[in-house]
C-alpha cells in the first residue's frame, strides 16, 4: 500500500514536472522577455508569498482539513502592521511583529473552532475569511493604504542578494525545510497523515487528533502573518484587499503537486512542483499579453483537474487491478 502511494506521487510529480518544462518552452516562444534573468527574479519574487502558504496548506489538507481564510487573514494582517509602523509609529521591526501575532491569533480562532469544538475545516475557514476581510476593510474604511515604508524594510520584498537572489528567498527556503522534515522526517507528520486517512482510527493509535489539528491551523495562521510582512515589502504597500483570491492559488498549488483534498497523502516537494507551475503560468501569460482572467480561469481548470485525478487513483488503489 505504502509503496503503491509512493508511486503514484512519483508519478505525479514526473507529470507536473513535464507540465512545468513545457510551460517554459511555450512562453519562452511566445512571451518577450522570459528567459531572462530579470524575468526569473520577478517569477521567484512573485512566488513567495504563495509558496508560504502552500507549504502550511499541504499540512492542513494532509489532515483532511482546508483553510479558506489564509488569503483574508493576510490582508487583516498586512493593515494592521500598516497601522501600528505606519500610523501608529512603531518600528517596522516591531510593526512586523504584529503581522505574525495577527496571523496566529486567526490561526488560533481556526484552531479552537475546528480542533476543540470540532466544527468542519470549511465551514470555519468560510466564516474566518469573511470575518477578517471584513475586517480589514472596516479597518480602512475600504480606501485606506498604508504607504512609505523605510527603504530597510523595502529590501526584504525588492532587495537583492549576492547572486541576484531575492531577499525573501531564504524565508521560503528555511520554511520548504521546517515543513519537510516536519511532514517527512517526524512522527508529527505520520500522525496528520494517519489523521487524513481516518480520524478515529488515529485517535484509537494514541495519536492527539485535537492538538495535532490545532498545530496545523496555528502554522497556517503564522505563514499568513509572515507572507502579509512580505506582501507590504515587495509591494511597498497595505490595503483591506492584499491576498485577494491567494487561498485559492495555495490549494490549488498544494493539490496540482499531488496531495490528496481528502487528506492523508501529500508530499513538500510536490507542493513547490506546483508553485512553480502556478508561478510560470501567471508570468508566461502576463508577458505573452494574454487577458488577466485567464491566469485566473486555468487556475480553476488545475484546480478542477488535480482534485479529479486524485479521486480516479485513490479509486483505483482502493479496488486494485482487475
């Protein structure tokens, strides 16, 4: 069985890997500037901020959960640290701060929800990413945007490293590596993926589903503080609508590299596969001068796609060949 898994993610990884090169040869015949340097700056720039919250994604969907709010909590959370460096003259260092502490406490509220009064993942998340859009917006009255932020705190979204490297890229190397060895290496990572496959059967191993949720919707809930710090500084701004629309591109990026919606299975480096997917689409379209929607419309095809072709193999692995 273990092995029969351990396949068909190999295999979904040489596809998306395929998908991937082939992406690359098309925009680089069809889009002006895209094997470029610069380009390739830009599409590892861009992809930062999803990439931390796919990576807290893949561990919430190997429980069988979701988190609909990650891309609501960071706009709540990018404002927020507008306010207290912008208009409340803290030190951008101590402004940051608050973005993470505001993304962990939306974690928390997801935690208790779902961990300890056992409310369904989709049914909170729904709630919690309407809750705080709405209040980022009532925040900012809907218009308000936090702007001229000091050229030090800048550098982390703009800045580049020797090499030509983005200045965020370590932050989502550091955290590829967390999740790895948490998923792969722990036997936290055996527990939330026994937890996908059956809950109970977790909780009869001794396994604590409750703390074991609670963890994963408090890691989701920092990678969206620390993506909202990043956001500002790439951007260098805060408004109600910063992560528009990121809760979908995560989860797709998350399911497109082979972890299964209903839980239980999933790799990191899947994950990253797709983000990098995701990432060269967005950019290949947007230099062939393709319509922005469309970046949005193959998104949900992907989305649509993964989710089918999971369900057809864990029908096939349940049945086994005829």
């Amino acid at each position: 069985m273990a092995s029969a898994e351990g396949r068909r993610l190999v295999t979904s990884e040489s596809i998306l890997a395929g998908l991937l090169a082939v992406e690359i040869a098309y925009f680089a015949v069809t889009g002006s500037n895209f094997l470029t340097a610069a380009n390739a700056f830009e599409i590892t720039r861009a992809g930062v901020e999803i990439g931390l919250l796919s990576l807290a994604m893949t561990a919430v969907i190997l429980t069988g959960g979701i988190d609909l709010s990650v891309g609501s909590l960071l706009g709540l959370a990018a404002v927020l640290m507008g306010a207290a460096g912008r208009g409340g003259g803290l030190p951008m260092g101590l402004a940051a701060l608050v973005a993470v502490a505001v993304g962990l406490a939306g974690g928390a509220l997801n935690a208790l929800l779902v961990a300890r009064l056992g409310v369904p993942p989709l049914i909170v998340t729904l709630g919690t990413f309407s809750l705080f859009r709405g209040l980022a917006e009532g925040w900012t009255g809907g218009v308000r945007n936090y702007t001229d932020f000091p050229a030090a705190f800048l550098f982390l979204g703009q800045g580049r490293l020797p090499g030509g490297l983005p200045a965020q890229l370590p932050l989502l190397l550091l955290a590829a590596v967390f999740f790895w060895l948490l998923l792969h290496r722990t036997g936290v990572g055996r527990g939330l993926r026994a937890i996908g496959f059956s809950p109970e059967g977790a909780r009869y191993a001794g396994i604590p589903v409750a703390r074991r949720l609670a963890f994963v919707y408090l890691l989701s809930g920092l990678m969206a503080g620390l993506a909202a710090v990043v956001y500002a500084a790439r951007l260098g701004q805060a408004k109600a609508d910063a992560g528009t629309g990121f809760e979908l591109t995560a989860i797709t990026a998350v399911v497109l590299g082979g972890t299964s919606i209903f839980g239980g299975r999933g790799t990191v480096r899947g994950t990253l596969l797709g983000l990098a997917s995701l990432a060269v689409l967005q950019n290949g379209l947007r230099l062939a001068d393709l319509p922005a929607e469309l970046a949005g419309i193959l998104t949900g095809v992907l989305l649509i796609v993964a989710i089918g072709a999971g369900r057809v193999f864990s029908a096939r692995s349940r049945t086994g060949p005829h």
